[in-house]
C-alpha cells in the first residue's frame, strides 16, 4: 500500500499498514474503487456531452469517493460491492453511448475478494510516477475531490444536489490521469475543485438551514443526565434528526460527539427536550471517550476508529461508514440502536458539568453586524481570528490552545471543525456583549464563516484579504483539503497552516501555492501572533 492523504501519516506514507488502521487489503480495495470511479467518470462525463444523465452514476460517484476519505470505510465486502456496483452503472452508460477506447474506462474486474485486493495493489492510486509535481497535484486534485464528494453526499441526504457539482467531478476524474496537462491547465482543475467545493457547503448550508432552522446561540451541557443514553458522532444532522424522532418517550437521552457539537444550535434540533448535551471532544480521542460511555454509539459519517473489544457490540455505523465486524444500519433505522440502549445502564445520576456556548453561524452573527461594526469602529475589537479545522492526534497541535489563549483581549475568534477541541471551553470573555469565542459550526460551515467574512469586507469597503481578520487552519483528512482549495478559489491570501504542511505536497507544488496565495507553515505563537497583529 501507499497512502498519504492524511495529515497522520507516517514518514511521509503509510506503505504498511495505516496509523489510521487501514490494511493493505483495505488500502488495494479503496485503491480499486477510485480506479472503477474513475472509469465511470469517463463515461459520464462523454454522456453528458450528450445531454445523458445518469442520477445514480452521479450519486455513486460520490459515495464513493466519499468511501475512501480518511477514516470512513474500513469493510473489505462494502468495497466488493461498490465495486461490483460502480462497473454496474459504468455499463448502463456504456450501453447508450457506445464504448470509449480507453483501458481505465472498460476495466472489467474480478469478483474475488482476494483477486480484487491484488487488483488494487496492481493499479494503485495515481498512475504517474514519473512526474512528483504532477503526481502532487493529481493527489491535491483528488483528495480534494474526496472533501467534495463527502459534503456533496451530506448535502444530497438533505435534498441538495447540482448538475453543475457531478459535471465537474466527472471531467476532474476523467482528466486526472493526464500527463499532458499545462501548469496553468492543473490550476484551473484545482481551483475548479475549490469551485465546485463552495457551491457543495453553500447547497449544505441550505439544506441544513432550510431543515433544521438557522442555528441560534445555545448553551451545551457537556455533563449528563440520569437515564439511558445514546451518542451520535460525525456531521450527518438528518441521521441525528431520525434518531431524535424514533427515540421520543422512551427515556434515552441523546448525547453528541466530536464534529455533532453544533447541532445542538439547530432550531428543529434543540426542540426535543431528550436531545441533551455533548459528551467527549474530538475524533481521536474516541476509544478512550467510547469506552466510558454507558449507551451504544452510532457514527454517521467519519471519523471512526478501530472500535475497541469494549464497545464493539454497541458501535452502529450507517451511511457511508464501515468496520468489518461492526453491526452497520441503513439510515434511519434504528431500532436495533434503541434497544441495545435500553438493554445498557446509561448514566446512573444527573451530572450537567460545565457548560459551552455553540451556534454562531452566519445569521446569528450577521443579526449583531451593527454591533460588531461599531465594535471595530470604536476600537474595541481590533482583530479577527478563524481558527479552525480539523483535530488529529500527532503533536504539535497545542500551537492552536496556546494561540487562542494568547490573543489580546480585544479580539474574535471564529472557530469552526472539531480543531476547536484544543479550546472550546476556554472562558474568554466578551466585548460589549460580543462573545470573543465564536463557534461557527462544523468543517463545512467554513461557508458560513466565508459569509461572515464577506459581510464585513462590504460593511468596511474592502476586500477579505484587507480585513484585519487572520486564518490560522489546522487540516487532517481530505475535507480540509477541499476548503482550503474553497478559499484560494475565492482569492484569499496569507492563509496560515499546520501543525505540519500535507506530505503530498512537492516544494514546486508549495511554491505555486506559496507565490499564489502566500500560505504559511504555523510558526511559534509568539512569532505568528505579532506577524498576524502588527
Ligand atoms: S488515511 Fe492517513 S493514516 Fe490512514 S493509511 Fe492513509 S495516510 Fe496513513
């Protein structure tokens, strides 16, 4: 195997085994499904050149790539029969349009596991070795397409989807192989990419809105209460929704974790007076958080763990979530979770503990625009941060705890993604009612916080990169990476990164990026905060 794509990775790729826990065998398989995808990719894309469109083809385009993200899928058979599924609906396409000569695209595999697994290993991910600048950006590309796919598959769970999204991650897939492309030609894919990314989080952020309310400022126990209980990890508010509803008057309360925080802030979410509070912090500290649980545990999405021999029988996942072994439901059906709450002791008395604020999102804070206007023209706030991104394991991380600490006390932080765990219930203060700590919401309410930023741009007659408004992003998994190209998609400069930059990318690559949109490895706080302040 090979595999860089996380921020976790060791010594520069995992060749043996995941840190994440990925096997070789999972590593060839989801190595396959991107090879089938791919070839799918092509027949669509040609199709639609001629007006013929496949709904299916679009959506399993992107469970797939959503399947192969970071800590999503770890379940040899899923991938069996995603692949078996993807080569389905390639033939569909293939039947109408006529066969395209090209190998990836007319790739017949076999139906054996352990024949798909050397499958895999014989294609691999990227097929240019010869080129690592363009092999760099063929992964930037890809792994930003996997973040697009992941946000594009929770925005279709909630009724969103665009031609224009599905067309773009075809020709990106179909295009990806290309050895001929210019500089310039793979600029245009990735920043496409990060286009094709801000219209996916702006359909979620309707969706999720359109749904579930605009999220309005809300206190979170992060204690508990006396009764059964159940816990709802990663971003899939519909799940957590079909589980509130399948679990009114039964006496289980529900519990978020990890990147589930913010939807205690949703309207038609906070309503149900069992949706209690959040318990844990963020992903990577889930086998020890798991373990301490008293209820059973649904993942929705990633990031999910290799479930220790405590709570494997009471781990459910559903979606595009897998671990062999693990009892996996279709959505919103729960009943199995519900009872093996029931048969669990849940929490034996009342504990609420201390409490956090969530749920400042774009309309809570552009509904006090007044006040924060005035606050900056009158010099009370001086400075904005957004701090935010992803949580990981690896070292270094503190940089963002010590950051938010250190901030003068006439500043904002906006902070969005779990990254906010590092500092989530640091008491900050406020300014003139202004809470300093702001929590934006999950990964992909990098939208609203991109609102958030636009609206104060036009109050002051500027642009965003004139704001004194600073980004200092943590990233682990391929959803960061599809932000990040968001944000130098729409111009944003000086972009501050860590804790370490992506191991696929080259120093040219860097450079690119470097000359582009002055983005910057994190540094020490003391150095950054007076390069960010001065
Ligand atoms: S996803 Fe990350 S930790 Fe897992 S195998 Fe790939 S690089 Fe390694």
């Amino acid at each position: 195997m090979f595999c860089n794509q996380c921020e976790q990775t060791s010594k520069g790729a995992c060749v043996t085994v995941g840190v994440c826990g990925k096997t070789n065998e999972v590593a060839a398989l989801q190595d396959l499904l991107t090879y089938v995808t791919k070839g799918l990719a092509m027949y669509a894309f040609e199709a639609r050149k001629k007006d013929i469109v496949n709904q299916a083809a679009d959506r399993f385009v992107m469970n797939a790539l959503f399947m192969t993200l970071t800590n999503v899928n770890f379940d040899p058979l899923r991938f069996k029969d995603a692949i078996a599924e993807g080569v389905g609906l390639r033939k569909e396409l293939q039947a109408k349009i006529g066969t395209i000569n090209d190998e990836i695209a007319n790739y017949e595999p076999p139906t054996n596991l352990d024949e798909l697994i050397t499958e895999g290993e014989r294609v691999g991910l990227i097929a240019n070795d010869e080129n690592e600048d363009i092999r760099s950006l063929q992964q930037v590309l890809l792994y930003g397409l996997r973040g697009v796919a992941a946000y594009a598959h929770h925005a279709y769970i909630l009724g969103k989807e665009d031609d224009k999204v599905y067309a773009f991650v075809h020709k990106a897939l179909a295009t990806i192989g290309s050895v001929t492309l210019s500089l310039d030609e793979w600029v245009a894919l990735v920043l496409g990419c990060g286009e094709a990314n801000l219209i996916v989080m702006e359909l979620l952020d309707a969706g999720n809105t359109e749904t579930f309310g605009h999220p309005v400022p809300t206190s979170v126990p992060l204690g508990h209460r006396k009764g059964k209980a159940i816990l709802v990890s990663g971003h899939d508010l519909k799940d957590l929704l079909d589980l509130l509803k399948a679990t009114v008057g039964k006496g289980i309360n529900i519990y978020t974790h990890g990147e589930m925080l913010p939807a205690h802030g949703y309207p038609e979410l906070k309503k149900y007076e069992h949706f209690y509070g959040h318990y844990g912090t963020a992903w990577q500290n889930q086998k020890k958080e798991f373990a301490n649980f008293p209820g059973p545990i649904l993942m929705t999405t990633n990031c999910i763990q290799e479930p220790k021999e405590s709570y494997f029988n009471t781990i459910f996942t559903t979606g595009p979530v897998g671990w062999e072994g693990v009892r996996h439901l279709p959505n919103g059906q729960y009943e199995e979770l519900i009872n093996t709450a029931l048969d669990m002791p849940g929490f034996a008395e009342d504990d609420p503990g201390q409490s956090i604020m969530c749920g400042f999102a774009h309309n809570a804070v552009l509904n006090v625009a007044d006040q924060v206007i005035a606050g900056v023209k009158a010099g009370d706030i001086k400075h904005f941060f957004l701090v935010g991104g992803c949580d990981g394991a690896k070292a270094g991380r503190n940089y963002y705890t010590q950051l938010v600490e250190e901030t003068p006390d006439d500043t904002v932080i906006l902070t969005l993604g779990c990254g906010k765990f590092r500092f989530y219930d640091q008491e900050l203060g406020d300014i003139g009612g202004i809470p300093r700590l702001l929590d934006v919401g999950q990964c992909n309410d990098a939208y609203s916080a991109v609102q958030i930023a636009v609206a104060l741009a036009e109050a002051f007659e500027c642009g965003v990169n004139d704001l004194p408004l600073s980004m200092v992003l943590s990233w682990y998994e391929q959803k960061a990476v599809s932000i990040l190209l968001s944000l130098f998609h729409l111009g944003i400069k000086n972009i501050r990164l860590g804790p370490t930059l992506p191991a696929f990318i080259t120093p040219n690559v860097l450079n690119v990026l470097v000359e582009n949109f002055n983005i910057q490895p994190i540094s020490t706080v003391e150095e950054d905060l007076a390069a960010m302040l001065g």
